[in-house]
C-alpha cells in the first residue's frame, strides 16, 4: 500500500490523504456523508465499501489512513496482530472492556447558512433505553491484523456501535452488546446524502502519553 504524503499547512496543521491533523487541538477532521437515517444501525462511520446497509454515516477516507493519522497525534499503537480471525461475536461482551484510548467524536454539517455541530452520542438513539448513546462511550482500539491484512481497511470498518474488535473505534457504553437498539435519533440528522465533516479529538490523558 502506497504511504500517504503529509503535508504542512501551518505550524502543527497537516493534511494526510483527506485528513487534516491539528495537533495542537488533537483533531482529526475528515468528510464523509449520511448513509441512512431509517432501519437498524450496528455503525456509526464505514467506509463505501463497508457495511453501508446498517451504518449511519459513510466516507472514502482509508480506515488506513485515519489510523496513521491517529497515531501521528499520540493515540498510542493499539494494534494486535493475531494469530485466527477475531469471532464475529465476542462471548459475554458486558463483561469484557473494550480496550482503548478516550476520544470524542464530532459531526458537523451546513444548514440554513450556519454550522450545526452535534456530538457523535447525540445522533444515535437506544430504542431499548429510549434515549441517546451516553456520553463519552467511544474509544480508540485501533483494530487488528491478521494473516498479513489490516482488518479495519479489509472490512471498511471504522466506528462501531455493537463490539468490532475489526473497527477502529467502539462504542464501550450501554448497548454495546446488543445490534437490535439502535437507529439514528429521530430528527437529529440531516437527509441521506448530505455531507458532513466528522471530528475525532483525543482526550488530554491520551495526547500525554
């Protein structure tokens, strides 16, 4: 696979691919666009090749890419290279902790002539709970190798709601081990095929280590 070129844009600014790093904001900031806003949802961001039929958002971003930009800004190496294939499943996920660094997720879009920001929770709505994901519940695992191959970038599976130890993000809060609860938050998106920016900020422990 051809290695990205960064690029500097001012001081700690960089482009990498369709990514732009601030390192002093500890962002990562990308486009992508609504995939769906009806049916159930095991995703919060795929790739266009992914499993786009229950994901909420998509983009073209590289699973790749953003995970050597994450590392360009401190995330921490979370990648295991394993022996078999990670379970489609994982036994008993309640009581297994994601691991992971905290990061925050931000989705913003154009609206009427002004920016509207709504936190990645805040788009996703628990049926079961009758309320939004809660706050905080994403972290980074960085996926898995196996056989040679990057898993993220072979499944195109970047933010995960139900455990994917293949995604490069998870949700780590209540619901996570169930793909039956969610779907987008009635009226808290904008329409299939708008484009979005998403924002990924790392939590100060994480820039620190």
């Amino acid at each position: 696979m051809a290695q990205p070129v960064l690029r500097a844009v001012s001081p700690d600014v960089f482009d990498l691919a369709e990514i732009r790093l601030d390192k002093r904001q500890r962002t990562a900031t990308f486009p992508a666009v609504v995939n769906m806003t009806n049916g159930p949802l095991e995703y919060l961001l795929v790739t266009s090749y992914g499993k786009k039929h229950e994901s909420l958002l998509r983009t073209e971003v590289l699973p790749y890419n953003l995970h050597l930009a994450m590392l360009l800004l401190g995330v921490g190496s979370r990648t295991n290279t394993v022996s078999t294939p990670p379970p489609a499943q994982i036994k008993n996920p309640s009581a297994e902790a994601i691991p992971g660094s905290k990061i925050a997720i931000e989705v913003s879009w154009e609206a009427e002539g002004r920016t509207v920001r709504r936190s990645a929770e805040d788009l996703l709505y628990n049926q079961q709970a009758k309320a939004t994901l809660s706050q905080g519940a994403w972290v980074y695992n960085g996926s898995e190798i196996w056989d040679g191959s990057f898993l993220a970038e072979r499944d195109g599976s970047i933010v995960s709601l139900v455990t994917d130890l293949t995604a490069l993000m998870n949700n780590s809060g209540l619901g996570h081990d169930d793909d039956h609860i969610w779907t987008a938050n009635p009226g808290g998106l904008p329409a299939p095929k708008t484009p979005v920016v998403v924002t990924l900020r790392l939590a100060a422990a994480t820039a620190a280590n």
